[in-house]
C-alpha cells in the first residue's frame, strides 16, 4: 500500500467541547488520540470499518465533493437542492464550528448527543487496538450514523486532499466533484511520494492528491483548472476509465449579473444566482447542478435546483453576524465573518469586500501552517486597519508577527491585541479617528477556528 511521509510540522488537533457529559467523555478521547506516525494511508481507516461491518458500503446515494476552496459551499447547495426536490439528505462537512455534531447531519437534523456519544464509544471500543487517529474514528461514526439510519441521499466533503482522506473508503458514489483547486495544507499535501507528480509544480501536485477520489464506476465532475491540473485529473481520470464531466469541456455556466446560464448535454437551464454573498459562489453552485445533472441515482428537478440556490446557506462564509454580544460591542458598524485561510481564498474576499460599507477595518487570526503574509498582502489594499489576534487552543502565528506583515504590506494601521476577539473590538471601538467618516464594516477572518470562536462568542450556532 501507497502511504504519504508524515511532515515534521505537527498536524493540529481539532478539539471540542460539549455540553453534554456523555458527549465530552467521547470528546476527550478523540482529543487523547495520538498524532499520525511515519505515515498515513487508508489502511487504519480500512481495518477500523470492516471491524464495524464495512457501514460504508450500505449507504444510501454519495456525493462526495473534493477541493481547496468551495467544497464545502458546494456540498451546502447539493443538500438545499436534493431537500428541495422532497429528498431526506445525510450530510459530513468539517470542521464543525462550534459544537462537533455540526459535522454529521442525519436525516437533515444535526446529530443528537445521544446517538453521537453512542457511536463514538462503538467506534472506539473496536479501535483500542489501532493507531486510530481523530479523523477516522469521525469519519467511522459518520458511517455507521449513514448507514444506520434511513435517508434517500449522502453528501460528503472530503477532509484533507482526497488521495489519502479517511473518506475516500467509497466504492460507488453516485458523482464525484472537485471544486476550485489552489495551494493549501502544503505540509501534507506537498510531499515528495514515488508515482506522485513533483511537489514543485504545486497545483498538478494539489490535483493528483484530489483527484484521488476518482472511481470508475462514477461520473467525476470538475470546474476548469489552469492546463497542468486539468490534465492531471484528465490523466487520473483514464487511469480508472472514470466518466469526466469538466466544465468548458463537457457543461459550461455563465455567470451573469442576474442568473446563471447554464448548459449540458442534457440541455439549457436559466438559473438564479445563489442568496449567498460572494461572486464565487455561482461558480460552486454552478458545480453542484453539474454533478446532479451527470449522475442517474437521483433524480432532481431543475425547479429544485433553482429553489437550492436561493435557499443554500453555509455558515463562516462571508456571514454578517446577526445581533449578539459581539455586534452589541462593534456597534453601529456590522460584522462581517469570513473562515477563508488561503490565497485563494482572500482573492475571493478582496472581491467582495470592494462593495461593502468602507471603511473596512480586520481582526485577523491564522493557523500557523497558512501563507500568512500572502493573505494579508491581497487583503492590504481594501483594509483601513488589522488588529491581529490569536487563535485560542490552535497553533497560530503570533499576532506581533501578524500585525508586522499587515505594516509590511502597506496598511494604514496595524495592532497586535493577544487577549483575543472582545479586547480587540474594544481597542477598535476606542479609537478616535478625526476627519473620517463614522461607521463602515469590520471584518473579521483568517482562520475557521477562528471564526468558530466568533460565532461562540456572539451566541449563533450553526444549525
């Protein structure tokens, strides 16, 4: 079996908390679980679920969604849409925000305590033996919920790559779909690996590691992708005679100022543009039609689709806070929060930030392994001022060295505040400023650990 070389940078633990004392028991083990060691593959993964019956083999329809950027937003629309046509959805998205049953969605209601204190303990007490780490033992409870109980249709997002991600145990999805590709998780995903391409041609090497997910018996679905990554999917892709489906090849969406055109072999849909806030969203959208329309396990009418792109909401993404302590303590100006921690990313939030109510002054936070300097470079031109904060329980850049790169790159005003988010609004709301216009928006970004902090704080729980 293939494995990866584990980086020396250690990967972070994803902990949380519940209110529920049966839930928290479980919690606490996923947070003593040891780190990967020497290598990781799907071996663990593979061993862990046929002890508990191979759940994922029994599952209703997958959809299972890869990428750097969108992905999640994507597998947002396929849920509203599928639910729109009358559909019973089971939905795995990470990481959760708040509270850990974000991540496992059954039968469109968020997991209980009950059933998910029940099947951590279920997954663990087979696991004792095995270097199991959090992600599959997460990814081996989301199974058995799947499987346990009844729904018409599943939609996953893979966690980290798609080659090596603990979800990527599944046969026969219905469709697979790769969402926008870009630089991110360079640590792991970035690793010299013989048969892999060089790491340093970065996107093929991000495309090879997403298109991992790949099966023959299941149409692929992807956006287009500069030269070198489009033909490593399409390499990909023929290796395992897969269906491929790429947009401008095979199904083509443009995106106009008041609805998206869309076409396929199938034919021609005029389709709104989604209520979520962001230009790049029609595009994720976009995808998320194309992979129903490529796929024969369940049928979706374009009326439904329509509905799904009004309806689809993903939270952390571009999120004006709805009032709470925090917009209580920044008012009169708004909150904007945004989980984007790349590159990419912060392009699509530069874009967006151009239309909202300026002066726009950040709170950012970043995860250590994140291109820190290149986020706040494309965010420099649209910022009045960064305060830089840390991000509690994670390994993040220090908010000294933060507030020097947001200086180094030209914006106005740039403070360090390392006691966090309510100090940092407060340092923001005592300023005086003469001769500038009161109001504007604030921002807040750079991390979905973050923002999961953010959302805690203001007292919004992700539903």
């Amino acid at each position: 079996m293939v494995t990866l070389p584990v980086p020396g940078r250690k990967l972070l633990k994803d902990f949380a908390i519940s209110e529920n004392p049966a839930v928290q028991k479980q919690l606490d083990r996923l947070g003593a679980l040891p780190l990967p060691k020497g290598s990781i593959g799907l071996e663990t993964i593979r061993t862990l679920l046929e002890r508990l019956g191979n759940p994922q083999d029994d599952l209703p329809p997958v959809f299972h969604v890869a990428g750097t950027n969108g992905k999640g937003s994507t597998c947002a629309f396929l849920r509203a849409m599928l639910e729109a046509e009358g559909h019973c959805v089971h939905v795995h998205t990470k990481p959760h925000l708040v509270r850990y049953n974000e991540r496992i969605r059954v039968a469109g209601e968020l997991i209980s305590d009950a059933m998910l204190a029940a099947l951590l303990e279920e997954v663990f007490d087979v696991a004792e033996d095995l270097p199991a780490s959090f992600f599959e033992v997460t990814t081996a409870a989301m199974f058995l919920a799947f499987h346990r109980e009844p729904a018409d249709a599943c939609v996953i997002e893979v966690g980290l790559g798609g080659r090596f991600d603990a979800t990527n145990v599944l046969e026969r999805p219905a469709a697979c779909g790769i969402a926008a590709l870009g630089v991110d998780h360079e640590d792991w995903l970035l690793q010299e690996d013989v048969g892999a391409p060089s790491p340093e041609n970065k996107l093929r090497r991000i495309a090879f590691e997403k298109a991992g997910i790949v099966r023959s018996s299941s149409p692929l679905v992807t956006q287009n992708y500069p030269p070198d990554a489009e033909d490593e999917i399409i390499r990909r892709a023929g290796m395992t005679r897969a269906p491929l489906h790429m947009r401008g090849a095979d199904w083509w969406a443009d995106v106009g100022a008041d609805a998206i055109a869309y076409r396929d072999r199938h034919g021609q849909l005029d389709l709104p543009l989604p209520s979520m806030p962001g230009a790049h969203q029609a595009d994720n959208a976009a995808l998320a039609v194309a992979m129903l329309r490529h796929q024969d396990a369940v049928a979706v009418s374009p009326a439904a689709m329509a509905t799904g792109i009004r309806d689809a909401h993903w939270p952390a993404r571009l999120q004006y806070l709805a009032k709470g302590p925090l917009t209580d303590l920044a008012a009169p100006r708004p909150i904007l929060l945004d989980g984007g921690h790349n590159p990419d990313a912060a392009k699509a939030l530069a874009a967006h930030l151009a239309t909202v109510e300026q002066p726009v002054d950040a709170i950012i936070g970043m995860g250590r392994a994140k291109d820190a300097q290149q986020f706040v470079e494309i965010l420099s031109a649209y910022l009045a001022s960064v305060i830089a904060v840390p991000i509690e329980g994670h390994d993040h850049v220090p908010p000294s060295e933060l507030a020097a790169m947001a200086r180094a790159a030209g914006v106005p005003l740039a403070h360090s505040e390392p006691g966090g988010i309510v100090p940092a609004i407060e340092w923001l709301q005592s300023r005086e400023r003469p001769g500038e216009p009161t109001g504007g928006t604030l921002l807040i970004a750079g991390s979905l650990y973050l923002a999961g902090t953010v959302l805690r704080a203001n007292r919004e729980w992700p539903d």
